[in-house]
C-alpha cells in the first residue's frame, strides 16, 4: 500500500464537488463471493455461455438454476466486507454522491450505502417469467430446480442481468447522469472491460475528471486514463482511504 499515492487520492477526494464509485466483483471476493473472471473465478467453472446468456436459461432453465443455486449459497453466507462499510462512511461525510454496482449481492445496502444505482439487477428477487409474479430468493425453495411460480407454475427467473439482456433503462440513465456529473470516479474491484459499464469511467476521464482505481492488478484503465492507483485488496485500502478523508 503507498502511503503517498493513500494521502494523494484522499486529497482529490476532499476536493471533490461530485464523486461517484463503481464497483466490480472484487471488492465482494473478501465477503467470499468470488469474483467471476480471473483465476479460481465462475467462469472458469461455468462457461459464461453456456450459463450465464439468456438463451442458454430460457432453453434450459434447470441446468442454468443448478449454477445459481450454488451462487446463492455462497450470498447467503457474505456479509459486507470492510470496503463495504468503508464506500458507506464516504457517502456518509458527503464525499461520494453515489455508487454504482456490477455486483447482485446487495452488500452495499447492507453496509448503509444508500445512494446505490444496481447496474445488473439485484438478486434478491425473483420474477415468473410467466405471469410477472415476484418473489424474493428467502421464502423461495430450491430443492427442485428450477424454481417455480406458486401462482401459476412458471419459471422463476432472478431480477439480474444475463449476457444478452439489456441493463434495466433507470439504471443505465441513473448512472450516466451520474456520471456525466462526476468529477472523480473511485473504480473499486473492476478492470471496467464489460460494456456499457466500462463506458462510466471514460465519460469521466474524457471530460477532465479524476480517476482513482483501487484493483489488486493494474487493468486496462490503469495505463489509458487512471490518475491514481492504489494497488492491493480494496478491504484495506479503502478503511484507510475513509480514514484520511475524514482527518
């Protein structure tokens, strides 16, 4: 962890008049959801294709459900990480006007971050892909996959966005007006390569903002258009980064 660049980014922070977060499957691997691409990552397990593209449910939703179980089990078990709370006390001194998530696990909201635009969707509820009935994945049984509708026996689907559906419109417009407000863009846990996602950051840099990346390897973003990197796990960086904002 540099101490200088540490003291460099909080003093960009300070000066912020309105500064947004995104976050990616990182800054949740020390809740213990691991992170999708990368070593030991989902999709080395599970090709995104063949489970993650909203064909591949609507074709076999069972074989599809078989994978989100197993995620579930693990986001039953997360709790919010150091990071979580940290973006939350941020947002708290008035620093961050908003966050932005890849992530479905819900565990900014329940760190207190409050101000949280939900790019993917959020896994907590279900809707019948049938009726348009919706649920929520606690009072929702999985011991037969997959699950089904009470009301009419039809598939249940999670509220999160498979490869091949579009982002939900308010939070697409949510989050690039956020965007285009932005003046320092604090990019957590994400080498921002997915699309429109990856769009944030740039829209920020592209006007003369201000980008912090805190990612445990350099990404893309590093090289084109971060002006501060802090290296190393987000659970420790961003406690310390709160802590000198708040000095």
């Amino acid at each position: 962890m540099n101490e200088e660049q540490l003291k460099a980014a909080a003093r960009v922070l300070k000066k912020a008049q309105h500064a947004v977060a995104l976050t990616g499957a990182g800054i949740s691997v020390d809740s213990g959801i691991p992170a999708f691409r990368g070593a030991q990552g989902l999709w080395d397990r599970f090709d995104p294709q063949e489970y993650a593209h909203i064909s591949s449910f609507l074709t076999n939703p069972g074989k599809v459900w078989g994978m989100l179980k197993e995620l579930y089990q693990i986001m039953e078990r997360a709790q919010p990480s150091p990071a979580h709370y940290a973006l939350a006390r941020l947002e708290e001194l008035g620093i961050l006007k908003a966050l932005v998530t890849q992530n479905v696990d819900g565990l900014h909201q329940r760190a207190g971050s409050k101000r949280v635009i939900e790019f993917h969707g959020n896994g907590e509820t279900l809707t019948c892909l049938s009726c348009g009935e919706q649920r929520i994945i606690q009072e929702t049984s999985l011991d037969q996959l997959p699950p089904t509708c009470p009301r009419c026996g039809g598939v249940l689907k999670p509220d999160v966005v498979f490869f091949g559906e579009p982002i939900p419109p308010q939070a697409l417009e949510e989050a690039f007006q956020e965007a285009d407000e932005c003046d320092v863009m604090l990019v957590v846990g994400t080498s921002a390569q997915v699309y429109p996602a990856a769009d944030l950051p740039r829209r920020v840099a592209w006007k003369g903002g201000s980008i912090i990346e805190v990612n445990l390897d350099e990404t893309h973003l590093t090289q084109d258009m971060t002006h501060l990197f802090l290296q190393g796990p987000a659970s420790k960086i961003l406690p310390k980064l709160a802590e000198l904002v708040e000095e």
